[in-house]
C-alpha cells in the first residue's frame, strides 16, 4: 500500500494481515474500553448525594466524561470490526475492501472534550491558597486543548511522513509539560491545611495522574517505539496500543474521579457535613 495518512494499524491490515489472537483482543480491550465508562457513569450518579453540595461539580464532570468517553469509544470499536474483515481462506483479517480504514483520531476527539473536564474537576474539589482559579482555569483549557489539537494533526503521519509525526508530537510535548506543571501547582496547594488523611489522596491522585497521562504518548509512538518501523509495527504493536489506551482511559477518567469523590468526602467530613453512610462506606472513609 502507498504510504498515505493512514494510521500503522491499516498498514498491517494491508499486507500480512492479522491474526485471529491480534484481531480479537483488539476488539476486546475496545469493547472493555467503553463498558467501563457506563459502568462509572452510574457509580458517578449514584454517588452524587455523598459529598457536600459545594463540591459535587467534581461528581457532574465525571459523568460528562463518562458520557462522551463511552460514546466516543463505542465508535472507536465499531471503527475497528468494521475497518477488518476475515479471510476464511487464511483465518487472518485484512482490511475489507470498501471498508473505511481505521483511525484512532475518534480518541483524540473525546479528550478535546475530556481533557478540559477532568483539568477543571480538580478545581472544584481543592483549594487555590496562591494561584488565581480563572488563570488555571484557562490555561488548563488552552494548553489542554492545544497538547490534543497538535497530537490529532501528527498521528495521521506516523507512517507517511515520521519527520510532521515527530515535530507535532515535540509541539503537543511542549504543551503537555506546561499542564503537568500546572496540575503540580494545583496538587501542592491543594494540600495546605486539609486533613492528612486528604494530603494521602492529593498524593495518590498526582502518581495516578503522572502515570496514566504518561501512558498516552507511549502509544502515539508505540508502532516506532522500539526503533522506526521495528518490531512494534506489527500486530503486537496494534494490541499494544489499544491496551495502553484503555489503560489509560480507565485510570485518568474513571480511578480518578473516584479518588477526587473520595478526596471530596473526607473535605465534607472535615466540614461537617454528614451523609447518613452505610457501615462499608464508614470503613473505607474513616
Ligand atoms: C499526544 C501526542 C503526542 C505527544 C503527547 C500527547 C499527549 C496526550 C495526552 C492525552 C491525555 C488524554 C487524557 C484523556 C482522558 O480522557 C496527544 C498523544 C504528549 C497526555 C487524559
């Protein structure tokens, strides 16, 4: 196949096709993708009424976030058994003929809207002691915006021209650093005078972002990360792939929100608020 802005995973679909392990766990690990996201979407709903009032605009953006995630990622799947068709003959899967071809820009799409959200959800549950919450609050949204915009533009050249795959990718980097940056700020603050057992949660909530935001990257460069064109431009790199973003997926958006609810329930605690709690609840928050 002449190199044209298609993503890798055409590519294999094209010449040696794929196997039927490669195949269906892909399909899997896309389908898991957004069961999971109907599966917090309830949670989130179910466990508005837990927090204080003030801060339940943390448990409204994760339901924004699970709506859209599992829309967008109900696609993404449907891109994928749609793009590859079985051949009986070889019990592999080329891309069929008339098929569209697949893409992952359905991903892109859903973080320029889930992006902004879980940046602005944190604020919504911590404190700012120095920074200004309108001058975070845009540049979480311009830098967030710009780091996806940038990214969505440079894979469409992972095969067809790497030199626009990697500047877009160094500029999408660029703006990706100054979010970590902020978020760090955001976190730090966030920690001045709240209960220890809250500052454990800030904590754990900038690992888990720290990783699961790194994550996403990786799998922009995964057909070339063990060298351009290497061993990962292959079946195992397209697995790969959609494994690391449903990692990701499931750690930024879903972990996440559970930890800021529970970071937002040991805040209400400390205020006063009381939520009549079951005896399980009692043992996770106490
Ligand atoms: C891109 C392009 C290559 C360089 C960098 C990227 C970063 C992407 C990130 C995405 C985070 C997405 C989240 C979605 C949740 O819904 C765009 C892959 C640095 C950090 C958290």
């Amino acid at each position: 196949m002449e190199r044209i802005n298609a993503n890798f995973e055409n590519y294999i679909g094209a010449s040696e096709g794929i196997s039927e392990m490669a195949y269906q766990m892909t399909a899997h690990v896309l389908t898991l993708g957004y069961a999971v996201m109907l599966a917090g979407l309830l949670y989130f709903v179910l466990t508005l009424k837990m927090v204080a009032p003030k801060y339940r605009m943390s448990n409204i953006l994760s339901v924004v976030v699970m709506v859209s995630a599992f829309l967008l990622l109900y696609a993404q799947s449907n891109n994928w058994t749609s793009s590859f068709v079985l051949d009986q003959e070889t019990g592999r899967y080329f891309i069929g003929s008339g098929a569209d071809f697949f893409n992952n820009g359905y991903r892109y799409l859903n973080w320029l809207i889930d992006v902004p959200m879980l940046l602005f959800q944190i604020l919504f549950v911590v404190t700012l002691t120095k920074s200004k919450f309108s001058s975070i609050r845009n540049w979480f949204w311009f830098s967030g915006a710009m780091m996806i915009i940038t990214g969505y533009i440079g894979q469409y050249y992972e095969v067809s021209n790497l030199s626009y795959f990697f500047i877009w990718g160094a500029i999408s980097t660029a703006f990706f650093f100054h979010v970590l940056y902020l978020m760090n700020k955001v976190i730090k603050e966030g920690k001045e005078g709240i209960p220890e057992k809250g500052k454990k949660i800030l904590s754990g909530i900038w690992g888990l972002f720290l990783v699961s935001w790194f994550l996403y990257p990786g799998a922009y460069l995964m057909p070339h990360l063990l060298g351009i064109d290497g061993p990962l431009f292959s079946e195992a790199g397209i697995v790969g792939r959609q494994m690391t973003y449903t990692i990701a997926d499931i750690c930024s958006k879903v972990i996440y929100g559970v930890l800021l609810g529970n970071l937002a329930q040991v805040l209400s605690n400390a205020e006063g608020y009381t939520h009549k709690r079951t005896e399980e609840t009692e043992a996770v928050y106490n």
